[in-house]
C-alpha cells in the first residue's frame, strides 16, 4: 500500500451530499509526530592470517538497532478509516560472524 508522498498532510473529501447540503468526510488520518525511521549501526571486526597466509579468518560482531519504523496502525471503522500511518516499531538484530580459510597444499 505505501505511505504515498505525503501522509502527513490532513485530507478531506466532499461529493458525500445529502439533499441541498454539501458533504464533507475526512479523507485519511494524519499523526502529527511522524518521523523518519532512524538506524544506528555498529560493527567491529578483526582479520588475521597464520603461517605465511595458510590460514586466513576474520571475527565480525554486529549490532543493529532501527526505530520509528513506519507501520499502517489500524483503527475502528466507526471513525470512517481503516488505519493511521505512525511510528510504533522497533528493530534491534545483533550477532557473531566468523570465517576461516585454509591452504593445506601449497605447490609450484
């Protein structure tokens, strides 16, 4: 569904008319505090070789962490929309990598 180019911006729609009197509905609900969704990112590593590069390897550990992450709240029917774009989420992944090489024969 996406966010569109402007989900911020308060809409409204006419054309609902009953008998002589112009009808006006909300188009969209807007959340005033909508921000960017932010990531920080940390990553450490450590490359190494032994014996004349024979064994090679590399230690590797991350941390991720993104919030405000943008998500299409749900709200009831009876206010005339089905969802509100806002900031609710977070997301945090954060692990170990390691890899190791070997040249066990070494020849002209």
């Amino acid at each position: 569904r996406g966010i569109g180019y402007f989900p911020y911006v308060q809409a409204f729609n006419t054309g609902w008319n009953q008998g002589t009197n112009t009808g006006v509905l909300l188009g969209g609900v807007t959340d005033p505090n909508l921000t960017w969704e932010t990531s920080q990112i940390t990553n450490i590593g450590l490359d190494f070789a032994f014996l004349n590069n024979r064994i090679e390897g590399s230690v590797e550990w991350f941390d991720k962490e993104s919030v405000d992450l943008l998500y299409d709240q749900p709200l009831p029917m009876s206010t005339g929309n089905d969802a509100i774009t806002t900031n609710v989420g977070s997301i945090a992944n954060q692990g170990w990598e390691f890899m190791i090489r070997t040249r066990n024969i070494v020849s002209r």
